[in-house]
C-alpha cells in the first residue's frame, strides 16, 4: 500500500489543524499533514510531531479539554508558557481528509487555559472548550464598573485602533534593573509618548509577540505585564493604546482626544460620594 502525504492516524490516514488565534486578527497554525497546508485561505505549517489528546470526560467532543504537545522552541508554546501574548488566545482544532482537504471537520473551538514546560524541549498547551470557559453564564451585560467589551470592539463606536498606533525600535531591555521595564525610540512625532492615560492597559508588539503596558512611565520608558525575551532588544514595535474600561479613563481622558468611549459605555459610571448617602445628608 503506498503511504499518503498525510500524517497517518490509527488505520486511517488523516491529519489535524490547530489553529491559534488572538488581539486583533493574528494568528498562527500548524497541521500534522507532512507538507504545509492551505484551507480556507488559512496556511497551516507541517508539524508531524505534534500530538494532541482529549479528556475523557467528553471524548472528542467540542465541549471537552484537549491537551497539545508542541516542541518549546516553535510559537506559540514557548511564548504562551511565558505569558508573552496579549489578551485570551483561542484555539480551533479541525480534522482534515485527504480526499476532501478544502473540508475540514471542527472538532474543539475553545481557549488556552494553561501550559506546562515538559522535557525533553516539549510544551503542554491546555484548552478549555468556550463552554467550560463560560461556565454558568447568563444572558445580557455584566453588571460592572468597567465597560462589557474591549477597546477597539465594534461596540466601542468601532475605534479604529490602527489609526492611534505608533512605531520604532526598542532601545533597551530591563531598563533600571526592572526585567519587566522596556526603552523605545518612536519613529516620527509621536502622539504624547509618555502619558500613562493613553498607553496603559494596551500592548506592546514585537516580532509577533504582544505583551500588555501596565503603565507609560515617561522618557519613553513602559512597565509591561511580563519580561520580554531577549531577541525584541533592537526590533521593530508597534504601541498600541489602552482603556483600562472605566468610564472615567473615557471621560477624562479618551473623550478630549475625540474617541468617544461614553456614549455606548455599559458599565457603571461614577465612584460613590465621600459620603454615605444611605445615612448622611451631607
């Protein structure tokens, strides 16, 4: 019998692609199918050595926890075990046919909920299907201070984040002896470099890794949500802006640069009075 290019499975050939995708619109994937492969304008990297299980509490369904083993030096495994990406990463597994390859079957759509280093070099990724991540949700909008949906979101007035963006190089690493701190040089006149009122809660990208700002500190220095690897010392950034989602960062700060955040904002939207109203009359 002559084998196919297909990665053999159990008594059939086939293969799987795994797709991971997050922040806005990247993605990167990998096919157990010996050569690339290109479905539903998606091109898939040939990985062979990649497995993958599930649990046994929902065997092969789209509900149950699938694990993915990946070498660690390939993305994303290295990178999500180090918490270098920005924001939830969401995981599509399908199984493709050799007969029918522009047809894949999706099996599990869930999300990154874990990562485990194993040697030799081989990185765990654990996924929880939306449904285990959801939990007992209910219908209709958190009841919260901060705003229901992500900055740039479609119910945010539509923010057209790429137009806010600024890029350039990055200068320095662990900056005053921080791991976390990061030195950028900006190309052109960028728009108020330094205010911690626009970039913090945003996110820093480089050579396809994206890492949160948890605050502009100024002389174009950023204290980041994890320690960046070594190889972003000299490479090409972009910055993007943040909202931390309280309507006062909208008020005071978003509004005045004319990105209007109040008028669709679902959140609560003041801090009670200094005083208890409940009891006090002033």
């Amino acid at each position: 019998m002559t084998q196919t290019a297909l990665q053999a499975a159990t008594a059939e050939p086939s293969g799987w692609l795994v797709l991971f995708s997050w922040g806005y619109g990247a993605d990167l994937a990998y096919t157990t199918y010996t050569a690339d492969l290109t479905v539903n304008a998606v091109a898939y990297t040939s990985l062979p050595e990649m497995s993958l299980t599930f649990g046994a509490r929902r065997a092969l369904g789209a509900d149950g926890l699938w694990t993915i083993a990946m070498p660690a030096h390939l993305l994303p495994a290295l990178r999500l075990a180090r918490g270098r990406y920005w924001g939830d990463v969401d995981v599509t597994v399908s199984h493709v046919s050799p007969d029918d390859l522009a047809n894949p079957v999706v099996r599990f759509r869930g999300r990154v909920s874990g990562t485990r280093v194993r040697k030799p070099n081989v990185v765990r990724i654990e996924c929880r299907s939306i449904k285990d991540v959801l939990g007992d949700a209910q219908l209709g909008l958190l009841a919260s201070r901060e705003d229901n949906f992500w900055f740039g979101a479609e119910q945010t007035n539509a923010v057209n984040l790429a137009t806010l963006t600024e890029t350039g190089t990055v200068t320095a690493l662990g900056s005053d002896s921080k791991p976390n701190r990061v030195t950028l040089s900006f190309n052109g006149s960028p728009e108020s470099p330094n205010s911690n009122n626009r970039w913090r809660s945003g996110h820093l990208e480089v050579l396809g890794e994206r890492i949160g700002v948890r605050k502009a500190l100024g002389s174009s220095k950023y204290d980041l949500v994890a320690k960046p690897d070594s190889s972003w010392l000299n490479a090409a950034f972009t910055l993007y802006p943040g909202w931390d989602g309280t309507y006062e960062h909208a008020r005071d700060y978003w509004d005045e640069q004319g990105v209007e955040l109040i008028r669709t904002f679902t959140g609560y939207g003041y801090r009670m009075p200094n005083r208890d109203p409940t009891r006090q009359s002033r």
